[in-house]
C-alpha cells in the first residue's frame, strides 16, 4: 500500500446518505452526511421507501461534494469503502451498487464493511494516540445495542447484544408514547435533567440464557402503562399533571443507561480490559458518559467526537483502510447487502 493511501467512504445503512474521504485510515479530509430527520419527523420514525427515494435523490451530490470539499478527483482515490450490513436493504442496496459502479469504473479494490464495526472504529479514529487492545466494545445505536471483545482492529467476540429494541430503538419508542417529536434521545435526556429518577420504578428485561444480552422491549411497554393504564386506553397521566413527563423520561433513562453501565463493566471485568470503547448515537448522551465515570472512573473510556457518533461514512472509509491493509486485496463484486451480519 502506497504511502497515502486515499479511500473514499460510502454509508447509506438507514437515514443519512454520506460519503468521506480519509487518508491512511484517520485523516478526514472531508466528511459529508445528508441528513433525513427533516423527512422522516413527522412519522415518528424511519420510512425505509422514502429513506430509499432520498438516497437515490442525493448520494451522487454528496459524493461530489465530498470530493470538492477534499480537493481531490476520483482518479486520486484508492480504495472504495462502503457498509454493505446492517441496515435496511434498499437503502444499503443503493449505497452498494454506488461503490460497485466506482470500483468498476476506476478499476479500484472495493471493501465491503460492517456497519456497527465502523461505529467502534469511529471512537478509535477519534484519538489523538493509538489504543491498546483488548477492549470491551460497546455498541449503542437507535438500530443496535451489543458489547464485543475487541482482540484488535478486525478481530472480534460478540459477549451480549439486545434480544429485541436497541437502545436508540427504545428511546425513541417512549419518546413517541410521551408525545415528543422525533429522534426522541435529545428529548428525552433533555426532560430528564429535571426529573426524578426514582418516581417510577423501571426495570430492563433480564435475559438468563445470557447475562450479558440486553432486552429494553418490556421497560418500554412499562413506561406505556405507567403512563396510559394497563391496556392503554386510559387518559394519559401527562393530562393530569404535565410535570410529571420530567420525573417518566428520567426514571426511563436511567433504568436504560444503567442496564448498559453494570453489564459493560462487568464484561471488563470479567475479560481483563482496561479500556471501554463506545459507538453510536447513544454515546451523545451526557448522562451515560457520566454515570460510567461515577461507577468506575479508573478505567479508561474511549468515546467518538461528536461529529463521528451518528452514522457516518468517515468511519467507513476509515475502517476500510485497516481492512485493506490487513488482507491486501479488496471484496468480490458479489458482495452482498445484509440486514444483519454476526461477529
């Protein structure tokens, strides 16, 4: 691999459509996301045909924005990246035949990545030193909750993941049952500075096939009944007293963040890692970086920058470099778009 290698990023897992280019693997040059909350807010959640149609609308500006904006031409590129999983299948779909298409066209190794690896990469790229490994992987994302043994760059053991909702999931859920517009985890966090967390006495899902595994499905449908009755018919209690929104978003959250905070230190504790690394959108929460400083502030946790902890496509170019140097040679163009991929 030459010197500077230059790889151009392509993400279009669910409901922003971006395209990075990053040299050697962490230098941004230029990092682009069109964003589709302004498309999707009025139904309180992602519509995959209308995320599809944005996609096709906007990938081929953004590209040549983040072009521009790095000040290179696609001769200059070396490597596509793209994430071909997880995701909605259309949406990765249009992201993959674009990188394809490129491969072909510039005649240019394609790599394809995974998505919820990218969003662990992303806090790794994000450091101004290199990390040490192992380390425990803590993935939480509207799409994806999981907690993976970091051996090295590329090299993974899955220890727990969520058996239904994914955190991110369920944050929006409850946002939705409180009547706050959408993505729901800004809203809710903010409510919850003023609540009172012990108001209502919420409680993740155990799982006991798997300590580690996280089940947020059941504390969502509490908060439903604690806020419209068991059947959830009744006159919202928000009707009664409107306050009390600030003491349910607080007693949610923290039984949410908990549940992540004792199962991720166990896991460190239990495979001899020092170092927590977090991705996703989740990681933007104040309260979690907080509480996993006041559990154990000894240990060192690893975030993403705040413009790398959403989905991204600089992380996927990123990633995409490290992949590339470890096997020296790029995907088959019958690379596959995946909803779901394992460890």
């Amino acid at each position: 691999m030459k010197l500077n290698t230059l790889v151009l990023g392509i993400e279009s897992t669910c409901d922003e459509t971006a395209c990075a280019i990053v040299r050697n693997g962490t230098d941004i040059l230029a990092n682009v996301i069109s964003s589709q909350i302004d498309l999707h807010k009025e139904y309180g959640g992602v519509v995959p045909e209308l995320a599809c149609r944005r996609h096709v609308d906007i990938l081929i500006p953004v590209i040549q924005e983040a072009l521009e904006t790095a000040d290179v031409t696609l001769e200059d590129i070396d490597i596509i990246a793209v994430a071909h999983g997880p995701g909605l299948i259309g949406a990765l779909l249009i992201g993959l035949t674009a990188a394809k298409t490129l491969s072909i066209a510039l005649d240019k190794p394609f790599i394809g990545i995974n998505h919820i690896e990218a969003h662990l990469y992303a806090a790794v790229m994000s450091q101004p030193e290199a990390i040490s490994f192992p380390a425990v992987g803590v993935v939480v994302s509207g799409g994806h909750t999981a907690l993976v043994l970091i051996k090295n760059i590329g090299e993974y053991q899955l220890i727990g993941q969520t058996i239904d909702d994914a955190i991110g999931e369920a944050f929006d859920k409850v946002a939705k049952i409180l009547d706050l517009p959408y993505p729901g985890g800004p809203q809710i966090e903010a409510l919850a500075k003023t609540g009172n967390k012990s108001r209502f006495s919420f409680k993740p899902g155990v799982v006991k096939t798997n300590p580690y595994d996280f089940s947020f499905s059941g504390l969502k449908t509490a908060v439903l009944y604690a806020v419209k009755g068991q059947r959830g018919e009744q006159a919202s209690i928000l009707e009664s007293d409107p306050a009390i929104i600030h003491d349910v978003a607080a007693s949610f959250q923290h039984a949410a963040l908990s549940d992540v905070v004792k199962k991720a230190l166990l896991a460190a504790k239990e495979y001899h890692c020092n170092t927590l690394i977090f991705g996703g959108g989740v990681t933007n929460n104040q309260r979690l970086r907080e509480m996993f400083d006041e559990v154990n502030p000894d240990l060192n946790y690893v975030w993403p920058l705040l413009g790398l902890s959403l989905d991204n496509a600089a992380m996927i170019a990123g990633l995409g470099y490290h992949h590339y140097l470890r096997r020296e040679v790029g995907d088959s163009l019958d690379l596959e778009a995946r909803t779901s991929i394992s460890w």
